[in-house]
C-alpha cells in the first residue's frame, strides 16, 4: 500500500472570474469541470480529472486530496489513522467531481485531507500514442502538473509522525529549532522518489502557506516570471535556489491572496534516503539559498 | 517490499588507468576502493559505498545490482524468482567490496542481476547538515548520480514480465513493432516515479547498450558536451531530445567502448501511471526526437 | 561609415505556400507583405520592414541585404568596390518592397549584395515604450532575429580582402588548410562587435550555405530543434555547439532545400579583436565542437 | 573613430586581501601584476592587461578605462571633450600598468574617465589556435569578461549630451521622470551593438552604483548564485530579469561594499536603434521585470 501523489488541492478564492483568469489564462491549466461556484482544472501533464479546484468565497485551503493505490490501501490507512487518533470518514463518489469513494481524515493539524485511488483518467495533452514532449498553443506558464503543498501547524513533530506512521513519508528535510537534535520547526516529506510531497513548517493550524507546480528546469522559471510580470501577479520572492530541497522556485499569489509556487529540480530520495537536517541559523539559506535572506511576507503570510 | 533504484552497475574495461581517467577525470567519480585489478567508483550525490565498478579485461557488463528494501523482500523476490523460473543464488557479503548478503539472479535475458538491501553507507559529498546544492572542485562533468541501464534481450516480452512480476516494475513506455498491439520491441520500466530505471530492447542476450548518469538539466548537456570533446571521448549521438522518457541526452563511449550517457530530465510516473506507446514508424522521433533519425551505431553497438 | 548588420535574405522556393508555413508558423515570422509571388517577412524584435523573402520558382540565393549607416557610406563603399573591381550599380526605392536607394554589388563570389541606409521602420513586436521582453502569442519557435549568413565562393582569400577592404568587415576566426599561415578556407567576418556577420567557406561560387537566426540561449535551441520535430522540418544537425564562434546550433532546412540555422551565444569582438585560428585538422571540432565529426550533407549540400 | 569598450575599473578597497579573495576566488578573475598597493585582475575570455584594478584604501570609484580605436581617435575626443567644457589631461604610459598613452577626461558628473588604445596583450586563457569554449578549471563563478557601469550624476541630460557628442554613445534605453517627454532620470548607452556599455542614473556626482560581468546565459546565473552563497557574498537583489535591456541579472557587494553584477543576455542595437523609453510609474519593472519591486539598497547604495 502507498500513497502514489498530491492529487489536487482545493481552494477558495474570493472572485471566481479573478481566480480562473490566473489560473486558466497565467497558469495555463485547463479547466474540466464547472458546477455550484467550482471550477476544477487539469494541468496539461496530469492524468486525472482534475488537480486544482476553486470555490468562491473566502481564501485558504477547504482540502487537499492524495491519491492512493487501490487493493486495501484506504482500509489499511484508516485504521491506522483512527489508532493514531485522527478523526476519519468516508467520502462517496461524487464528493468531489470526477472522484470515487474515498477516506476524508482530519489531520492533527485540523486540515481535511482527502485519500482515494477512484478518479476519472482523461489523460494528458499530448496523449499515450508516440507523444510530444509537450503540447503546442500552450497558455501563459503553461504549467505541467502540480507537486506538493507547504501547511502550517502548531505541531510539526506531531504532524511528522501522522505522516510517517499513518501514511508511510520519510522526511526528506528537517528544520530543526536550535541544534541536530532539537525540536522540530519544519519537515519536508516525500511518497515517492522526489524530496517532497507535502511540507510543513510551525505555524498556526489548518493553514495553507503554498502549494506548487513542477516546471521543467530553471529556464521555465524565467519564462514563468516574465508571465507573472506581464499579468501583474504579485511575487513573494524568486527566481532563487531553495537549500532545501535544492529546486529552483518563485513564490507568487494567486488573486485571492492564495500563494503559489513554481519548483523545478531537486534531487532523488527512496526508502533509504537518511534525512537532511537544517539548524534555524541556517534557515534563511535553506529557504532562498541564493539570496540568504527571509522575507517577512514569506513567513507571515497564509492563508 | 521494493526495488529502490539502480545501485551500480559493474563492466568489464580493456584498460583499467584508462578506464579511471574517464571514470574519475572526465565523468568527475570519486574512487572509493581498489583491489583485485577492480576500481569502485561514486558519483558525488550518491549515499552507498559505489555506483560503478571496472574490472580489468575485456568489455561488457559483468552484472549489476539493484538495491531493495529489506525486511523480506530479497525472500519474497528469491520466490517468485524461482516461481518464474529463473536460477537465484545468495550472495555473500564481500562478494561486492562494501555489500552484505544479497540475491543474484540470472535474467531470462542472461544478464546477471544483484539484488541487496545491505550497503555500505559513505554519503553525498555535500553532507546532510545544511548542504550546499553542489560540492565545489567537482571534475570535468561532475556527475551527480547514476540512473538506469538498457540491456538487450532476445525475448522482451518475457523480460518485461519478469520485471513486472517478480520486481514489481512497471512499464513507463513500450516500443512495439507494428501497431499497438503488436510485439513487444523495447520497455522501459520503473520501480519509484521516473520514467525508467532499467530498459532492454530486442537484440543478443547478456549485452549492454548504455548505463546512464542523471545530471541537472539540458544546459548539464551543453557542459558536458563541451568537456567530453576537450577530453577526446567518441560521442554517439546527442545532445538532443528522447521523445521516450522526454529526457535530454549524450550517447558517449567508455575508452574500451562501453556505451555510457548522460540524461536529464523526465517527467513523474507512479503506480497508477498507463504506459506510452511508441509504434516502429516512430522509433526514431522516439530515440531521437530532434533529429528523427537513427544513428547505425546506436542501434549495433553493445557490449 | 559603416556597415550595420544583415539586413535581409532573399531566397527561392520551390513552392510558396510551404514556404510560407515553414516561415511563419514554424519559424513564427510574421508576415507583412506579398506581391509579384514574393512574401516579405520579419521577425518579433526586428525593427525594419523585413529580414526574409520569399520568392517563387526554384531554390538557393537571390541576394542579401546589409544595412549601412547613412551620409556618404554608400558612396565610400562603391568607390572602393569599383577600385577593388567589383561591378556596382544604384538600386532604386521599390526595387525591394519597404528599401529606398542603395547599392547593388555584384562579389568576387558572384553573389549579389544590396547596401542600403533607407528603409521602412516598422518596429519590434514589444514597441519601445515600456516593453516586455517578447511579446505573447509567438508562433513556432518564435525567432527573434536574423543573425548572419553563410556563402561558398572559390576563393575565400579574395572574398576575405574585399569584406575586409571595402566593408569594413574584420574576420573573427579562419579556418586555414595547413598550419597557421596555410590558405585560407573559410573566414568568419563581423561589423559590430558579435562573432560573426557573414562567413564563407570554400566552395562554388554564388551559392548559400545557410542563414541565421539568432536564439537566447541553449534553452531556446531545445525548444527549437522539439518545434522541427513537431512540424517535421529535417535537421542536418544539432543541437550542437559550435567550435568556431562557440555558438549553440541546429541546423535545418525549409520546404525547398535552403538551409536555415538557429544559432545562439558567442563572444564579443570589436576592432581591436585578434582572429582566432582553426586548421584543417581541428575542422571538425571548429564545425560541431560537441561531436567532432563532420556531416557529409553540411559539408555538401548548398543551394 | 571609435570607443571600443568599457576596457578597465579601478576601485577602491578597504582591505585588499579580502578584496583579491572576492575577486579571484569567487568571481575567478586572475590577478596579472601587483605594485604599490594595487592589484592587477583579467578575467579569462579578456585579451588586454587588466579589466579592474583594486586600490587598498576606502572604497569606491578611482577611475575607468575605455578603449578606444587608434588613429587619432584620441585628439578627436579631446577636440571635442574641451569643445564641450570638460577638462582633460593626457596620461602616460605607466600610469596604468600595461596602459601605454592616453586621455583623461573629466566627466560632467565628476567621474574620471580613461581613454586609451594602446594597452599590452595578454589573450584569453583559451589562446587563438583552435580554442576551447571555455577553459578547464575555472574558479567560482569564472567570470569571461567585465561589461559595462552604472554611474551616478546629478544631470543625467547633460552626461548623456557627453556621451552623445563627445563619445559617440547612443541611448538604448531612457528612464524619464513622468510621460515620455520628461526630464531623464537614467540612460543606459552603447558604443557598439550591444544594449549598454555605459549607464547612468540621477543620484550624486562621482560615485559609482556597480559594475557588471557578462555570464554565458541564465543558468550561469543560477550557478553564480549558488557561489556568492557558498562564499558568503552579500546579495543586493536576484537572480531576475531586468526590463531595461532584457537582461538577466544579480547585484551583489564585494567585501569593501563596491557593488558588482553578473548579467546576461539582452539584444542587439547598432547605430540606428530607436530608444526605448521607461517611465517612472514602470521604473520597478523596468530594475526588476519580475518582481516589480525596488529594492531600497538598491536605489541608495553607491560607492
């Protein structure tokens, strides 16, 4: 049983024409689905029916969804999650268009998360058949898919264990308040063989600090940021190296304030990879390698 | 239970002081050990003891090693190994300077296939307590990490099943000979979420066509290029784009011609992924999307 | 007084409707007139009224356009082309759509060039107030300009004195048959402060190599060369760096057979700058520094 | 006649040890002669002497050099420095090591200017005999070559009018204080083809805001990045596009607080190039394209 991937991220914007401007038209998705103030879109290299959803009214995060493999893989979890504590439902197909039956769970740090392995496949842009590397007539960033997402919680360490015990991450990067051994400030958790799949960092609970998209490499960032300049969207920091992690990213906000990244590279990690530790001294380098500086914004800012 | 990655691959070099040149000065490997006319190499941001090692005499690949998980899986895959009909032996630690005991499996294709959970741990050259993204002194290309290795098979149906059901890869892209549904011609599979971590496509049983190393992007490439003619290594094809897999590419020669290359990029498979489908019309955009031609060398030389 | 840069390429083609897309769309110029079976092309950053015609009927060179400074350059210059013994005569406003008066010369390779200060300005696609840094909606691969051309002529020495003599032009690098101070056969010549503005090789007389276009960078190239592959334009070779100028290269060729480069990088020169020299032997590496051979269609195929 | 380039920078240091680490170590330039105080740097792709001299004591410019064309080239900039009001004096050989005669000039703004053609030979550290693209063992960032400054004057219209009549520069680009008639705040000017050789924004007489070397491209950006943090180099701002000249850019601080830059890309001018305006309310995204945000340091820091 695994977890195979962020599978989308569902967030409420405060102007539903706004939001779906940027992502649709900067971002490049493609929506795939409209209905009761929603819209749910796909990137041009996702599978799955959809990996963004907007709702009008407000800003934050309402939930994030994880796709799991099938065969068992929810019954296991669930009873995992229900011994470690954590308050579980099932969810039924149509929940959340284009997804099957699943398993809503309310993490220690109050954010619903979603876990199913039913979702309509409608495949990529550029098809199964003797493919292109890419789809032409692309739109604005033109995003391929998205990554992961960075929350806020009052108990990173707590929250750490949920997903390693619960769902079977591996810290990949560790912040840690003072010394190796101290406490924990902030961890970064992978399903697969990239260096994350979900992060967090200590903040209050239920907050979404950013989720991101992967772009190809550091090219696509400066391309990516012209974009950004030319639709007038705000940046929070970047084009930087992150230390940790070590992608290429730039920080920016949607309309609604909901912040977003753009991340290229990495490394490769795997069920043997021993954690990384960073000490608060160094946490500006960790986050913006290039530019060792932490921006107010970035630290405050969530939503 | 599963396959992490590629662990090293082990060939054969008509010259070993040649050899190590290419290995250490033009593709930047530190050797981490010495003994019986063999030289184990690592690449910088490689945690176990080696990636690569060079015996002395002749050419070809003398077998390679993929690590697993522990805790059963070597008994579980020695099953279905024999289940298959494959011949398995253990291995003993020392067999392979800095590996415990392992598995070593004779393929249906007749390669030689090492499989181990115990391994020395030496560590990326950038440490794991605030690391700098790259170590600085690297030589000549500097390559990060090995990758994937594409043998050649008589029969790459029965090689694809044997992966699938005794290592639990997966097909990422299949090369058939006529339409979709014809014979199978090539696979590349993966056991983590990158495209591939070993392919084979029809040819003489027991050969190597390449072992590949990852590095950081398309503009690696260009670097890299740069370096292999400054150091007089015979290139076979590349730079240029793969439409299997997307990745960037150089075909190269070891100086006993064993086929190495340096890859880059990809996108995100995982165990829901359906497999790409390339039809013998379009092996070459598939081989060399840039050029769409396929180079004789490419398709005769292995070792 | 001096000679700018290359102003425009006037070619034949087989067949105006594929030229015209291979222009356009895979190459992104926009068209901005057509009359008598010719269409006048330019590109996003270019400011004067065209860089590329089209002309129906055949395939190869119908002549080149440099631009030059105004008051008295083109008088100085046919004074010296009559003494250095090239035929010269007045081109008249209208003879090319968008050119007022210049000069028609006729080189000691036979081909013909066109010397003209006055021409329409049409400006770049970004304009010059406040301008992004290319503009949305590119077509293909979105060429911003053209860069050089490259012609045979049977003797590159004379080519070389009557650039140097009456244009102004200093030769870059030269290639050279033997040892440094055998003949010349090849020579890479520029006006500004680039690499390259025109270059010839030996070879008949009156004949195109190809021309190019510049790109931003080695990125730009990977784009370029999954663009052709796409629109299924034949490459000769490429992506590819150069040895000579050090530029990053595809070459490729339009519907009717002219080859066509895209190029990017290089170096600085200026008028104190000391030419570089290749010899023979080193030629491959001059030519495709990355891969060290020489195609026997680039060194063959000219139109 | 002609200015050919921004040929040297003569600063000073407030420790000259450290100054020679940050510019030999980190930046990879080669110190080439040393006396009295001073040290003597060229960065590889250079064929000339020097390209900035370090002067231990205070910080802050002494002095630059253009060169220039021979051949009464300087008396016809003196005719015309002392036709304009400006003082000159000639220097001697000697007065820069491996500087032979030349012009000083004051500039307008107070600066002191250096013109010069005859200046020792060193060559690039590839040679001119079938040169590599780059040379082997580079240190740090392995800067190729200076490119240009940013001055400041209280009357950028009068120093523009210098360079214009004096000096044979053209305005690329002009920042004005209001609508595009306004009164000039900044202008970035070339001498050759490329978008600025020289710049200068409205701030106080003789000080220097920073001096730049030209990187290959974007990821050498990213890779000059990575050094300045590896070698605790102050960062002003970047990695980042810059709207003005399209380049790509990062401003940081050698350790006497001298502002340096590695900047990439931009376009080609040439003598009939139209300028660019920029108008106050866009000056943040003509800095900073991306973020659109002026950095106060940046804006206030001169040396």
């Amino acid at each position: 049983m695994a977890v195979i991937r962020l599978g989308y991220v569902h967030v409420r914007v405060t102007d539903l024409a706004q939001a779906r401007q940027h992502y649709q038209e900067t971002l490049g998705m493609d929506p795939v689905h409209e209905e009761d103030g929603r819209v749910y879109l796909k990137s041009w290299d996702e599978d799955d029916h959809h990996s963004v959803v907007l709702e009008e009214g407000g800003v934050g995060l309402v939930k994030f969804g994880y796709k799991v493999t099938g065969d068992g893989t929810l019954d296991a979890i669930e009873t995992r999650a229900r011994s470690f504590g954590a308050s579980c439902e099932r969810m039924s197909k149509g929940d959340n268009a284009g997804v099957g039956d699943g398993l809503r769970v309310t993490l220690p740090s109050d954010h619903v998360l979603e876990l199913y392995s039913d979702v309509e496949y409608l495949g990529t842009n550029v098809g199964k058949l003797n493919p292109a590397p890419w789809p032409r007539g692309l739109r604005g960033i033109g995003v391929p898919r998205i990554n992961h997402a960075l929350i806020t919680t009052e108990d990173p360490a707590l929250l750490e264990r949920f997903f390693q015990d619960v769902l079977a991450f591996r810290p990949a990067e560790r912040l840690v308040a003072g010394d190796e051994d101290s406490d924990l400030v902030g961890s970064w958790m992978y399903c697969g063989d990239q260096p994350h799949d979900i992060a967090f960092v200590k903040g209050a609970n239920g907050k979404l600090h950013h989720f991101a998209y992967e772009v190809d490499d550091w090219s696509a960032l400066l391309r990516a940021g012209d974009v950004m300049s030319m639709d007038d969207v705000p940046i929070d920091f970047g084009p930087a190296r992150h230390g940790i992690t070590r992608g290429g990213t730039i920080y920016f906000f949607d309309p609604s304030g909901n912040r977003n990244e753009v991340f290229s590279g990495g490394y490769r990690t795997g069920p043997d990879f021993r954690p990384i530790t960073w000490t608060m001294d160094q946490a500006a380098r960790g986050i913006n390698y290039t530019h060792r500086e932490i921006d107010q914004a970035f630290l405050e800012v969530v939503t």
